[in-house]
C-alpha cells in the first residue's frame, strides 16, 4: 500500500521566484539543513527529465534522485529508490496575485510502504514543512529587497 505526505505553504513571492528556487537543487542543504545535507548533479544545468542527483540527508546513505518530470514553472518531479521502496517527490506551485502555492508531496510505494510510512509519518511530514518553510524564507528575503 503506497502512502502519501504533503505539505502546502503560502509563499509572498511571484510564481517565478518560487520556480528558479525549486530548480536550484544545489541550495537546498541552504533552505533545509536539516532535511539535506548535501548535493551533487551528476548532469549539467538547468535540471531536465533523466538528470539525476546525489542527495545525501542526515542519517541516510546518499542516494541518486532521478527527473522524471520538469513542466515549467509550474511542476517538478524525481524520485529514487531505498532498497525496495520508491520515493517520488513532486513539486507544485500554483500562483494566486502575486503570491505561491508551495506544495510538496512525497510518495512511498513498494512492499511494506504502508509500515514504513506509518512508523516515519511524523518525520516526513517534518520534512516536508522544514523544507516549505525554507522555501518561503528564502523566496521571501528575496522578493523583499
């Protein structure tokens, strides 16, 4: 049984501002340090679908994230295996005047998902809301000035 967390967070910044943040995977040990702690691209800039990415995060070995779908600057998804499991994490934006509709989702599928889910529910969902709440920092600081 594949599960599902997200997470959504209003951002005071315009929908483009949000996307060049999202596509900067390279920041992201800068917006969630505690959910990543570093990044590598194996391919070239900007990100497109097949790049794929080594993400190290705190207690876990390095994994390679792989694009699967980029429709800017709107929709950003990769995702990458833990053993059995696999992980995809989507990125949606949706802008209402002048402002972002931040939402990140995490699917876990493959065979106890459903247990790992539950038994790591609470940490993810954290995850997830650290990293919305760097986004709006950083996207935030720079529509101010």
């Amino acid at each position: 049984r594949a599960m599902e967390f997200s997470h959504s967070q209003w951002i005071n910044a315009p929908l483009e501002q949000v996307w060049a943040v999202t596509l900067d995977v390279d920041r992201l040990p800068d917006l969630s340090p505690t959910t990543v702690v570093e990044v590598q691209r194996l391919d070239g800039a900007p990100l497109e679908v097949g790049h794929q990415v080594r993400i190290k995060q705190p207690r876990q070995p390095a994994r390679v994230w792989t694009v699967l779908e980029v429709v800017a600057p709107r929709r950003f998804v990769w995702a990458t295996s833990a053993g059995p499991w696999m992980m995809v994490a989507i990125h949606d934006l949706l802008e209402d005047d002048g402002r972002t509709l931040n939402t990140l989702v995490l699917d876990l599928s493959g065979p106890g998902s459903g247990l790992i889910g539950t038994l790591a529910g609470r940490s993810i969902h954290r995850a997830l809301v650290n990293e919305n709440a760097g986004f709006k920092r950083v996207c935030e600081n720079a529509a101010r000035t």
